[in-house]
C-alpha cells in the first residue's frame, strides 16, 4: 500500500464516496491504520456539498467516474478496511499535497 493509492470503498455511503485515496506518507507503513480522504462523486457533490472552487479539492478520474478530492472529510481507517486497490495517483501526488497544504496553511489567516 503506497501514498497516493486509490481504494474502492466498502463503507456504508460508497455511493457516494466510492473511492478513497491513501495520503499518508510511507514513513508511517508500519501502522496499522491509514489517513485517507475520500474521493467524492462529482454528480453527488454538486447537488449536496458546497465546497469552493480552488486547490483544495481537484478532480480525478477513476475506473470513468469523475470523483473530487474532499479533504474536510480526511480520516484514519484501519488498514484491513482497504481492500480493493483500483488505481494509483501518485502521478497527481502534487496536486493532491497542494490540497492538503491549502487546508492545513495558514494561507488564509
């Protein structure tokens, strides 16, 4: 399991959220658990989450579906709870860490 993997997610509102993706970095590998941020349904987002138009939330494409970065919603989840890996971004791991950065930073303080 490496930084930037894309899991299906077996939780109970996959629907919406049907992937999440591994931000953690591999330094911690030897946890038990993952930080992960769920990868929204566009379609579903923008009927019900207002979330503004910048960094903090980019769109992917997996497996056809078009799925947005939601980093308001990041969460620890134990590593047993990933089991269908469907894709890697590591590709976009810059896109992703300048989400993360805008969330976390004092940018807007």
């Amino acid at each position: 399991m490496k930084q930037f993997d894309v899991f299906r997610n077996a939780g109970r509102n996959r629907s919406a959220i049907p992937y999440v993706v591994v931000v953690q970095s591999s330094w911690f590998d030897r946890s038990q658990r993952r930080v992960v941020v769920p990868l929204v349904s566009l379609d579903v987002l923008e009927r019900t989450v207002r979330l503004p138009r910048s960094a903090i939330n980019p769109e992917f494409t997996i497996e056809g579906h078009r799925v947005v970065l939601h980093p308001l919603e990041i969460v620890s989840v134990p590593v047993e709870t990933l089991h269908e890996h469907v894709a890697s971004l590591a590709e976009d791991g810059d896109t992703i860490i300048a989400a993360l950065d805008e969330l976390f930073s004092r940018a807007w303080a």
